[in-house]
C-alpha cells in the first residue's frame, strides 16, 4: 500500500468514525465517494476539517443547505463541498 493508499484509507475511517452518528452520515459517505477526486491541497483541507469538533462542524454544513455559510474561512471551500454532496445525496432520496 503506498502513502497515498494509506492516507486515504485513514481519512476514511476518521470520517465514519466521528463520534455522532450525525456526522458519520455525512462525513462517511463523501469520504467512501470523494476523497479519491481530490487533489493534494483539498486533501489537506478535508483532513484540518475532521479536526474539527462535531459540535462545531455539524451546523457549518447544514447551514449550508439553507444557504448560511458558517465556519472558518480556510475550511469554506471544502465545508461547501461536503455540505453540497450531502444535499445531492438527500436529493436522490
């Protein structure tokens, strides 16, 4: 497995396994569908946003959906990235 293989792999696991049901199913899915599409810098980006407290990063994406956009300003590309996967996700439903 090499080093990208593994980082991926890793950040996977951190975004199924967060702490609150709620963000696993919003993080987990967009990892198992997206991570693979990103490129080095938004790979950076989605790993300092699951550093973040699921408190604080639950209403930043829902927010989203309601068109407010909370959150820190270098998270904001990635926070939109992952809240507009959710809400086609919610879509198809």
């Amino acid at each position: 497995m090499d080093e990208n293989e593994a980082r991926l792999k890793r950040l996977r696991m951190r975004s199924w396994r967060r702490g609150t049901k709620e963000m696993d199913l919003i993080l987990g899915p967009f990892a198992d569908s997206q991570l693979e599409r990103l490129g080095p810098d938004e790979l950076d980006l989605y790993e300092a946003l699951l550093a973040e407290n699921d408190q604080d990063l639950y209403p930043w994406i829902t927010a989203r959906l309601g068109d407010a956009r909370p959150g820190p300003q270098p998270l904001l590309p990635i926070l939109d990235r992952v809240a507009a996967f959710a809400h086609d996700r919610l879509a198809r439903k």
